[in-house]
C-alpha cells in the first residue's frame, strides 16, 4: 500500500522559508504572487494490505516524526 503524506505549516504560524520564496518570486518580476507556504511531501511504502491497520500506523508514525504538530498540519492519501 502506498501513502502520501503532506505536511505544512500551521496558518497562524509565521512562514519565513515561504516569506522569502514570495520576496524572491516578486523580485524575478512574478508580482502577481501572494502567500507563499512551504510544506513537505512524502511518500510511504506500506507493507500491509490491511488498510485500516495501514492507516492507523501512518497516523502514528505522522504524530511521531513525519510532522511537528505543534506548528504543522498533516493530511494523508492512501492508495491500494
């Protein structure tokens, strides 16, 4: 089973990797960039074919280490 894990950070906390990606864009003349956000993308072997078991071993190995919950939101995709 394959899982993609999307991990940002939280809205109310500064972004200054993103800041300074939306200074940069805005300096190369793209002025029509806002907010720029940095995040991180994963993408996990799972080996279960149990799904639920699957999901619930993401979600702990998410709380864990994959993101920081205090300053980062995570969302998953699992697929087969």
């Amino acid at each position: 089973m394959k899982a993609k894990v999307f991990v940002t950070i939280k809205e109310n906390v500064l972004d200054p990797q993103g800041n300074a990606v939306q200074g940069a864009l805005h300096t190369m003349g793209f002025a029509e960039v806002g907010k720029v956000r940095i995040g991180k993308y994963m993408e996990i072997e799972l080996d279960t074919a149990d799904r639920n078991e699957g999901e619930q071993r993401l979600i702990a190995m998410c709380e864990k280490l994959l993101a920081n919950t205090v300053i980062e939101d995570y969302r998953y995709e699992l697929e087969g």
